[in-house]
C-alpha cells in the first residue's frame, strides 16, 4: 500500500516569509512524486514533480521541492511568498499505479 | 494544452436520483480518472479507466459506477444518490507511458443531494 502524509491543515504567513510544506510518503519501491495546487475557484494544477535525477525539483512560480529518499519525504519550498499564493497545496504520489493524494495543506498569505 | 471539461460546474438533486457526471479530455489519453474531494480528506480515487470500456475500481468505489464508451469520454454514475454523496467530483486525464504519469485535471462539479 502506499500512502501521503502532510504535516500541516493550514499555515498562515505574512507575506516575504519563507514557506515549507513537509510531505512524506510511505511505498517501498521507486516512487514519482508531485505538488499540485489548487487556487480559489480554479483547477488543480501542477506546480512540480520528481522523476528521477536531481533530487532539488524547480516548478511554476518559484517553487522548489527536494526528495530525500532517507527520510521519504517531498518538501515543497518557497523563499519569499506572495499574496497571491493562496491556495490548497496537495502532494501526491504514484507508486505501484494510481496517484495517491495527501489531505492537503490551506495556505493563506496575508498582505 | 490539454483541456479536460466537466459537463456541469454546480449541480443540485434529490436523494434517490439517479446522477450522471460527465467528462470529456481532448488530448487521446488513455487513462482517465474520478476523484472526489472533500474539506479534510484531499483527493479520494473512486475509479478509473486505462482504455475505453475498461475499469478499475479505486479507493471508494461503493455507491458509484463509470461508464467509458469512446476514449475521450468518461462518466461517473450515482445510481441513488444519498446525502453523503454531496462533495466536489474530479475528472482527470493522463497519457499512457510506462514513466510518471502526471494527471490534468477538470474544474470539478460541486454536488449537492438534498
């Protein structure tokens, strides 16, 4: 079975704060990961995702990510939010077939 | 850019009414998928399909049944709605490759059973 845990319901931060959002999996095998985001009254989207490689990911809008493997964690990583990154954050892994998503993390930034 | 549409935005029946969520991708991908999303809960897979007239249950199936006659069309039925079906359904899209399969998402269809 594979599974997605993320650490946080809801972060609150101020904009220019930093930004990380912990994500760790749990599947034996190799693994493809992603962070989708969901922005209000918009479509899931995909903001990055691991294949293989270098495990510091770069995505949309100035977000990275890195794979630790020893740790089976995914943490999304922004070094100076904005207003405008708002939104649902949801990891997610595909191991053996089908994606397996996390519950979500709600991220509001005030101005 | 792939275009995954969803037949209705917003959508409001009556328990014990049969419901039927419609999906449409424009970019030939074989795999399609149902989600449901629920405050709290994330994404939960319902079911999904690799080729037409194919299916796969996922992860909370019951209550539900899908419906793939052409490839590019995907259904999701509820034979008898009930109250705890009300939720936001997700349609998504992938291609078919051996390597990671990054899905597209619908704008989803916020239901309501009264």
């Amino acid at each position: 079975a594979q599974s997605v845990s993320q650490h946080n319901h809801h972060v609150i931060l101020s904009e220019a704060a930093s930004l990380e959002l912990g994500c760790n999996y749990s599947y034996g095998g190799t693994v493809n990961l992603f962070w989708y985001v969901q922005y209000p009254g918009q479509h899931l989207q995909l903001l990055l995702k691991y294949f293989s490689g270098d495990p510091l990911v770069k995505g949309i809008k100035g977000f990275e990510a890195e794979f630790i493997k020893s740790k089976f964690s995914f943490n999304l990583r922004k070094p100076s939010v904005q207003w405008s990154d708002t939104a649902e954050y949801f990891c997610a892994l595909k191991g053996y077939s089908t994606l397996t998503f996390g519950k979500g993390t709600m991220l509001l930034v005030s101005p | 850019d792939v275009k995954v549409t969803q037949s209705s935005r917003y959508l409001v029946k009556r328990t014990g009414e049969k419901v039927f969520l419609e999906c449409v991708q424009d970019m030939d991908h074989e795999n399609m998928f149902w989600y449901r999303q629920d405050p709290g809960l994330g994404l939960r897979l319902i079911y999904f399909s690799y080729d037409v007239k194919m299916k796969e249950k996922g992860d909370i199936p019951e209550g539900y049944s899908v419906s793939r006659e052409k490839k590019e069309r995907f259904s999701l039925i509820l034979e008898s709605a009930s109250t705890n079906q009300t939720s936001m359904y997700l349609c998504a899209s992938s291609p078919h490759t051996k390597t990671y399969n990054e899905q597209f998402f619908g704008p989803g269809t916020r239901l309501t059973v009264l």
